[in-house]
C-alpha cells in the first residue's frame, strides 16, 4: 500500500518500471507474478485506494466540525492572532494592536504602502517571519476573519473569531 494509494497511479507505476525492466533497468520479483498473486495484488491495491478514500472524508468530516465550532483548523495564523487551548482564535496581545492601528490608518487614508513601512519600523513581521511587504498588507486588509468571519469550504460563520476592525458597509 505504500506504493500507490489508488488503481491509477499503481497501474501506471508498473507500466513504467516494466518499461524500464525492458531495457535492463528494474526487475519484478515476488509472489505477485504467478496467477493467484493477480487477484491478491488487486485486492491489496483496492484495499489501500479505500484506505485513503476513507480517511480523506474523515479528515474532511473532522475539519467541517471543528468549522461548524469556529475552531482553528490548522494553516498559516493570520498576524494578530493566537489559538488557545481550546483551539479557538483569541487576539494575540503582542501583535493585535499593531493590526488594529493598520486599519485605522487605512481608514484614514494611509496607503498599503505607507502601511507596510510602519508596520516593518515597528517590526511586525509577516506570517512567515519576514518584513511586511505590500502583498501582505494587501492581504490583511481583506482577510475577512479581521472582521470576524470564519470560512471552510462552504461554510461562513460570521462573528465566530474576534474582529479586529468592524465591517466596512458596503
């Protein structure tokens, strides 16, 4: 199972180790090349393609509920924001005002420009530890869980997170 999780990619794998067998390269050895190893071969393959199919709407089921409870499913933190114990979006202290003040400042007229720039005098960083650039301001100021909106797949669950700025009208 661990050399292909789906029909597809296996029968495609083999077809191109054969290939290479053809010219010198891979040779096949093993119990799957009599005729009973046939169908064990299908039933193991088939086997780990359900495996992983399972599994995926398992995970996909988990994350839906933890959506539903507007708990943190895992990805990049946007600036601004811890997860608690619980798994929930609290304010991060440290970095929360300086988000506030950004939109306050784009309220105000500020370009994204002049945005970064303070932010990156202040040394906020970004989401991956680097100065604040122009995409990353861009970025936070449409972020929509700044306004409180939580959102997985098709699931949108306004005032669910901690807003760090009201919505604009719009």
């Amino acid at each position: 199972d661990r050399f292909a999780r789906n029909r597809y990619d296996s029968a495609r794998y083999k077809a191109a180790l054969k290939k290479e067998r053809g010219q010198g390269g891979v040779r096949h050895r093993g119990h799957f090349r009599r005729a009973e190893g046939i169908i064990l071969e299908s039933v193991l393959e088939g086997y780990a393609e359900y495996y992983s199919a399972d599994l995926s709407e398992k995970v996909v089921r988990g994350m839906t509920e933890n959506a539903l409870k507007s708990k943190y499913n895992g990805g990049t933190l946007p600036i601004g924001y811890q997860i608690d114990s619980d798994q929930c979006f609290q304010l991060d202290p440290l970095t929360a005002p300086f988000v506030r003040e950004a939109f306050q400042r784009y309220d105000e007229g500020a370009t994204m420009t002049q945005i970064r720039d303070w932010l990156n005098g202040q040394g906020v960083k970004n989401t991956r530890g680097q100065k604040m650039t122009y995409n990353s301001i861009q970025h936070l100021l449409n972020n929509r869980r700044y306004i409180g909106e939580y959102t997985y797949r098709d699931i949108v669950v306004p005032d669910a997170i901690p807003a760090h700025r009201p919505p604009r009208p719009l």
